[in-house]
C-alpha cells in the first residue's frame, strides 16, 4: 500500500474514533446535616404548654418523662433540672445523635434517657431548662403535676422564668452536634438512676 494512504488511513482512524472528553461531575457525595436550629427552637415552644417533661404515677412510684425533650437530642448539650426547686442542680442524660433520624428517641435498653422515678407523690414541681449545642438556655419552666388524671402522663406549667444572665458554659457536658463531627459528644451527665429495669 502506497505510503500516503497510509497517512489517510490514520487520518481517518482518528476522525471516527469515539472522543472522549475530560468531564466534571456536578455530583458531589451528600453529608447528612442535622435540621437548624430553628426548627428545635420551635418544637420546644410547641411543647411548653403540654409539657417539655410529663408526669405519670405508676405502679406506686411517681415517674417524670422526659421524652419530648428527648426528642431534641441532637440539637442540645444539656437537660437542666431540679426538683422542688428551681436550683437546676441536675442533668438529664442525652442520647447520642444520629444525623439520620435527628427527631428520634435513641435506641436503649434500658429507661435512661426516658424518664427518672421518685416515690410516689413526692416531685410537687420541677424545673426544666434546655441548653442548646451553642451553650445558650431557654427560658426556665417550672411543671407541676396534673390533677385527677390517674395513671395517664401529664403536666401543667406553674411558673415561667427568664434565665438571669446568658447560660454558661455547657462544662463536662459535650455537644451530640461535635459526636456527629467527629467529636466526643455522646451521654451527658447522668441525674438520677430511675428504679426498676422495665418500661412503663
């Protein structure tokens, strides 16, 4: 074959070869992030009134339920509480967060991070306060029980305070926010253990 068909057929060769062009994928892998803040801040209004902790008396004892609290796990780093009092002298514990299920309570088996029982008829109030992951706290409300309702869960607000100055550091207690980054995150200081193993 002469040797100037063999330029053509080259030529040629490469014309009809497929191209291939260097692409940049719009594509990028999804991080799950947790819903703002503001959504929180929401539900905790929401629930004020019905009680961001609910009390149900039980087989003898007196339960407080701190389930839809709870259910702001991911956007706290403490549950701030006291009994009889409005010292804030206890924590409850947090469940650690899952960015996939940020509204759920989280997975135990024990009642840890659902509800503390005392003895019967003695918690007349509690007072609540939420730190959010930013350590800045809500308004502090204080609950009493419901009256005549037996067994069911209930709360009814007695008194609201503002806090008397910006909250302070959340201390010890670590963020659920810095355990779905990578930090330590996790439980919270525990308040009291609830009795009994089961639950109610």
């Amino acid at each position: 074959m002469p040797r100037h068909h063999l330029g053509w057929i080259a030529v040629a060769a490469c014309l009809l070869a497929p191209t291939v062009f260097a692409q940049e994928s719009d594509e990028e892998e999804y991080k799950v992030q947790l819903p703002d803040v503001s959504i929180y801040k929401a539900m905790l209004d929401a629930n004020k009134t019905t009680g961001w902790v609910q009390f149900r008396n039980f087989s003898g004892k007196q339960l407080v339920y701190f389930t839809p609290l709870q259910t702001m796990h991911c956007r706290l780093s403490e549950i701030r509480y006291s009994i009889n009092s409005d010292a804030l002298d206890k924590r409850f514990p947090l469940g650690k967060c899952n960015p996939h299920i940020p509204f759920s309570i989280p997975e135990t088996d024990t009642v840890d991070y659902v509800y503390t029982s005392f003895p019967a008829g003695s918690v007349e109030t509690i007072a609540v306060q939420a730190v959010w992951d930013d350590g800045a706290g809500s308004e502090i409300v204080i609950y009493k029980p419901c009256e005549g309702v037996g067994e069911a869960t209930c709360a009814q607000i007695k008194t609201i305070k503002k806090p008397k100055r910006p909250t302070a550091e959340p201390g010890a207690a670590a963020s659920p926010v810095d355990a779905v980054n990578g930090g330590t995150g996790g439980r919270v200081t525990a308040g009291p253990s609830p009795a009994g193993t089961g639950r109610p």
